[in-house]
C-alpha cells in the first residue's frame, strides 16, 4: 500500500478547503495548482502573440487556431526557441467556423506565461515548421499580464508582482533560471504621458443597460479621446469581469476585454459610439487614447446576456457576427444523439434531458432526442453528439465543453448559422481535486459534489448561441461553485433565448429553412399518436391533475418535476384506469413538469398550481 505523506494529506487538505471557499470559473472549471501546471508542462515561456491564423485539422474533424508567440523567456524546455505556434481549439477558415467553451482564446498582443505541452493535433503536411504546442488545462495554461496592475491572470487566479512573485515562484519548482531570449523587453511599462493633451476623463455613457453580442452600441462621453482611435475595454466576462489580488486580500483587479477595432463605430476627441462585444460583461468601461494614458468610468455598464458572435475576415479586418439556428433536419432544428455510455448512464441522462427540456420549454428552441449513436468523437460529422471524455480527452481542469460549427454565405454582408453542436462531459474527477463528485439529481449538489444538471443547461445554453454574463443569479454566468445549485432559467436567460429562436424562426439566410416552433408538450418522445393520445386537465390545476389517455397506450408511470428539476414525486399508474387523478394540494403556485412513461417512450408535459 502506497504511503501517504504529511504533505500530501496537507495539499489534498488545502484545495478541499480551497474549492469549497472559491467559485470556480468558466463551466466548472476547477483549479489546477501551479505546481502541478509547471511539472506537467514540457514548454515554458514567457512571449507575446504577434499572429493568429486558423486551419482544419489533417481529417477535417475540428478547426483550430495556432496563435505565433514572440518568445521573451524560457522557464523550461527547449532554450533555444525564439518563436513557437500555441495551438487551440476553435476558429475560422473560409466561411466555415468553430466556437469551443470552455478553451484558452487568445488575442493578437496579448502578453504572459504560456504553460505548454507538446502538440497532439494531427495537422496537414502544409504547416509551419515552428515548434508546436498546446496550453495545459486549457485557459488556465495562460497567465495573460495586466503591465499597468504588475499582475499575471488566468481565469481562477492572479499573481501580483510579474517579476518578484510570479517568475519567482516558477523558478523554485524548477530549480532554474529562465533563459532570456529577448532582453529588450520589460514587464513594467514605462511612465505613460499625454503628450501635451488634457486629462482624460469618461464623462458618462447611454444607455447604461444592454446586450453583448447583438450589435447593440452604447454612447461614450468625455474628454481627451484624442482624434486618432484607440481601444475600449470592457470587463471580460470570460474571468468574471475581475481577478483577486493576492498581496491584499478582498481587493479585486478588473480584467477587461477590448472591443475590435470594427466594433468602434466613430470616434472623437469628446465622443465614442462602441458596439457591447460578445465577451462585454457587467461592470465600468475603460478607454485608452491612441496616444497613451486611460480612463475608466464611474458609472458601471450593466449587461443583461450576451451572444455567441463568429468572429472573421471579410478582407478589411477582424468582424464579429451574430448567430442563428436554422431547420436542420428537415424537422424543424436539430437532432441530438447520445453515445452509447451516455445514455446507458440512466442518472446523468435524466439529468440532461431535464436540462434540455429547460430551454425547450422556456424558449421553443426547437431540439429532439434522437437515437443512440456508435459514434464517439467530437469532429465535424452531422452528428450533434452528447457524450462523456475518454481518458484525457479534456484538458486537465475541464468539466464540460461544448463545440457549436458554424457555416456562412454573403458577399458584402455575411451570414452564419449553426451547423452542428457538440458537447462532452468529464466523465471522473482526477487529480489534485479528486474529491470532487458529480451530483446527477435529481437531489441538489451538496459538500464537494458538482452539480451535473447545472453543468449540463449552461453548455446547452452555449449551444443556444448564448455567451458568458457576471450575474451568479444566471444560468450562463461565467462561474459555479461546488455543491451550488442554477438549473434554473431566470429572465435574462429566457430573453435571450428567445432572441435567437426569434431571429432563427423569423428570417431566412443561406438558403436554409428557417427554424420551427418546438412545442413544449411534445418533449421527449417523436411519436404522434402518442402526444395526441395523452392529455392532462385542468391546467392550470389547484387540487388535483387528471391524466387521460386512449385505451391502446399503456401508462407505466407520472414523474413531477419543480422547475428546478427537482423531483417531486413518482406515481406508479400501471394498473389504472384511462383517467387517473393527481393530488397536487401539497405544491406551491408556480410552473411544474409532469413525465409520463407510456409504450416504452416519454412524454413531457408543463402544468401550471393556481
């Protein structure tokens, strides 16, 4: 038997208090220490992103982006590399296009800490002969510098002091000194000045409520813009709009996210017009002048949801697009299919399909469960496939992750729609947090257990073409803790929702079919004489549900369910009559799900208690 150390049982102490205290961003993505990120990674390096260019894979399954990294320092590795390839998932080639979330999503001039693994991508005979790699866990694999603040950020956690802190720290798990490739440059940016212009000040802005994503813009007034364009940045929801400083505890440096350069309408010396971005979340706005200097607002930018924009290259430089859906299978939308270990879990398939019934219901996306599927990759196949990792398929930290593909068509205005959705579970928990459990339900998540139904209606909300937003009250914000509980769709989540099912129901693009009208009566169960077959009265109800059905349909049971997927009770109806009653005196006003097995399917119904 293996002895376990002091230092082992203090470290497995130490995350266990550390999960249960700190949400964990993006989709439960959970903390990966930096001493198991700097031992697992075979590449080290500080650099620079001075390029980005995105390509299929050898097979044609994925779309991925190798982001150029201008080396500055070496940790570990290889010592003589002056510009390598970071590989991640998700891009644009052509008018084809790929949106992974959870993944590490650079931009061009980002500048930190890369912490690499050695390239798995199977790649065409036409690429680079840079030496590539890909980040370790992902988005926690890069820590991105905030120069001004002396900060290096992930999405979990921040290191104050670049230099004295964090390449310090580095450096003790390595017992080495980095390798200094490019000695020109220097974590701390030099005194900025204003070149003989005022002070820079953000006045106020219209409106102060709004959507990301949506073309929405808001109106920035002032003084001392300058007349060149520079760049507003506005808290990235990403990493929850800030990241906690560790040399003063509870004090939080905000993490911004700059608009592109096409999402600047106009710009003056007094004025800017700015479209939200997809990544914009809830907090002050900040602008930098081209000519140096910054201001950030006193008011603070309140950002209801936000939506998934394609982000491509019409020739004149990096745009964002909105999204639809469309009828993609001849049915009116999209069929999913789980893969045979999914669905054989009966556990975390009732989960999801509670989650999946979530959106239905709440925003008539129209979406079905269709057969079970052999197929167990993620790739490009037509096959919206719900499945669980194999091995180390997902990055180390990852819980969930879905792929929306997308195609487009247009020449001077370009449309994009939703071809294919994927999603992938982590099917155990490993590592330094291996405590952690998943809670399928329909029991709520206590202790150290995650909630696999939350998990579940936020990546599906990602399949909606939702982005992240900062409100913990929300289904799609950036963060859940262990044993926290948001199955349920608040407002925002609905509005936005709907807004896409109306602009995919409404309107036409690229010659496709316009997305049907899901009726939530119809969840579960593709069979016609069956819905018609089955009904349930009063509705609204105040005592009791009756439940009617023809003679040739043979009811097992009537499952309830709250509107938070939370069981309610379980009626056995084998050997009832063709109307059976249910005695509903005991819940509360408020909307509820009956399930009723009947000939081997199911069938979801909503009822309203008066």
């Amino acid at each position: 038997m293996k002895k376990t150390t002091l230092k082992g049982i203090l470290t497995l102490i130490a995350c266990a208090l550390l999960i249960a205290q700190k949400p964990q961003a993006q989709e439960l993505i959970y903390e990966v220490p930096l001493t198991t990120q700097v031992q697992s990674s075979t590449q080290i390096i500080e650099g620079k992103v001075i390029s980005k260019e995105s390509f299929w894979d050898a097979d044609q399954n994925n779309i991925y982006t190798a982001n150029t990294v201008e080396v500055y320092k070496v940790f570990k590795g290889n010592p003589t590399l002056t510009t390598v390839e970071v590989i991640t998932p998700g891009g644009t080639v052509g008018l084809h296009a790929e949106i992974v979330t959870p993944s590490l999503s650079l931009s061009k001039g980002d500048i930190g800490i890369f912490m690499l693994q050695d390239n798995t991508i199977h790649l065409t005979s036409q690429a680079s002969q840079l030496y590539k790699f890909q980040a370790f866990a992902s988005s926690q694999g890069f820590y991105k510098y905030n120069q001004k603040a002396n900060i290096a950020a992930n999405p979990i956690t921040s290191v104050y002091g670049i230099e004295n802190s964090f390449h310090n720290s580095i450096k003790q798990i390595t017992n080495s000194v980095p390798v200094v490739i490019k000695k020109e440059f220097n974590t701390t940016l030099p005194q900025e000045t204003n070149l003989n212009r005022g002070a820079i000040s953000i006045t106020n802005f219209t409106p102060i409520t709004v959507t990301g994503g949506t073309d929405t813009t808001i109106t920035i007034n002032g003084t001392g813009f300058g007349n060149t364009q520079g760049t507003v940045g506005f808290r990235d929801a990403n990493f929850g709009g800030e990241t906690e400083s560790p040399a003063n505890s509870g004090t939080f440096v905000p993490v911004y996210y700059t608009a592109l350069d096409s999402e600047i309408i106009s710009w003056s010396d007094t004025q800017i017009v700015v479209e939200v971005p997809s990544r914009a979340g809830t907090g002050d706005i900040e602008v930098t002048p081209d000519a140096g200097g910054s201001a950030t607002s006193s008011q603070s930018l309140t950002v209801s949801y936000s939506e998934l924009n394609v982000i491509f290259d019409p020739g004149s430089g990096e745009e964002s697009y909105i999204t639809r859906h469309i009828d993609r299978n001849g049915n009116g939308g999209y069929v999913w299919q789980m893969f045979t270990d999914f669905d054989a879990n009966t556990a975390a398939k009732d989960a999801f399909l509670r989650a999946f019934d979530s959106w239905r219901c709440e925003t008539n996306v129209f979406w079905e469960i269709g057969n079970v599927t052999t197929t167990d990759v993620i790739a490009n196949d037509n096959i919206n496939i719900v499945r669980f990792d194999n091995g180390a398929e997902l990055p180390t930290g990852v819980l969930g992750r879905c792929t929306s593909r997308y195609s487009g068509c247009g020449g001077a205005t370009i449309n994009w729609y939703v071809e294919e959705l994927d999603i992938v579970f982590e099917d155990n928990f490993t590592g330094d947090l291996s405590v952690l459990s998943w809670e399928f339900g329909p029991d709520t998540a206590t202790g150290f257990e995650v909630d696999f139904e939350s998990v579940a209606v936020h990546e599906l909300g990602h399949g909606h073409q939702l982005a992240h937003v900062i409100n913990p009250g929300q289904v799609m914000h950036y963060s859940i803790a262990n044993s926290q509980n948001s199955r349920a769709l608040n407002d925002d989540d609905t509005a936005a929702g709907n807004d896409v099912y109306s602009r995919s129901s409404s309107s036409s693009v690229c010659g496709q079919t316009v997305m049907g009208d899901y009726d939530c009566d119809t969840l579960g169960t593709n069979d016609d004489e069956l819905i018609s077959s089955i009904s349930i009265f009063p509705n609204p109800a105040k005592d009791i549900l009756n439940i009617k059905h023809a003679s040739n349909i043979d009811i097992t049971n009537a499952v309830l369910y709250d509107v938070r997927g939370r069981l309610i009770s379980k009626v056995n109806l084998s050997v009832s009559s063709n109307v059976n009653s249910i005695d509903i005196r005991h819940l509360n006003s408020g909307l509820y799900f009956i399930r009723i097995d009947a000939n081997d399917k199911t069938l979801t119904k909503k009822f309203i208690v008066e």
